[in-house]
C-alpha cells in the first residue's frame, strides 16, 4: 500500500476540514465561555476576548481557540476553562 501524501496534505487543509474546524472551534469558544472561573470582572473580561480561529498550515490546517485578556494565562492555570472546553468539540 502507497500513500499519496500530497493529497493527503490537500484533504487535511481542504475547505470541508475547515469549515468542520470552524464549528468545532466555535462550540468550544461558546462552552469555554459559558465554564469561565474567577471573579465578575476576570469572567467578563476573559469572555470578551475568546476567539475561535482556523489557520491553514503547511501541512494541515487546525482550529485555534483562546483570549486577548491579558489574566487569560492565570484563569486557565487556575480554572482550566478551555482545557474542561475541549470536549465539546466532539
């Protein structure tokens, strides 16, 4: 059996894979926001800067989930909002 690598790589970045990254980045967006610890103001401040993204890469192209808040580091090591998120990608 032979591979066909290049093709491969085309299926991985094609427009089908992403637009299903982009749903599935947007569903953990939307659960990451709704699962957010801390205070009033870090919650809303967190929330206000999630984004979802997909990227096309050199190979693949994936999905990007996270916060322009600058506490965003903080709120994941202490509540790990968009790791418990990751689930409802599936």
């Amino acid at each position: 059996m032979k591979l066909n690598l290049p093709g491969i790589r085309e299926v991985l970045k094609s427009s089908g894979v992403q637009g299903m990254l982009a749903e599935r980045g947007e569903r953990v967006r939307r659960a990451a926001a709704a699962n957010v610890g801390g205070n009033a103001f870090d919650r809303a401040q967190y929330r206000g800067g999630l984004s979802s993204e997909v990227q096309v890469h050199r190979v693949e192209a994936v999905a990007r989930i996270g916060t322009t808040y600058k506490g965003g580091k903080r709120i994941e090591a202490k509540h790990g909002t968009l790791a418990r998120s990751i689930g409802a990608a599936s």
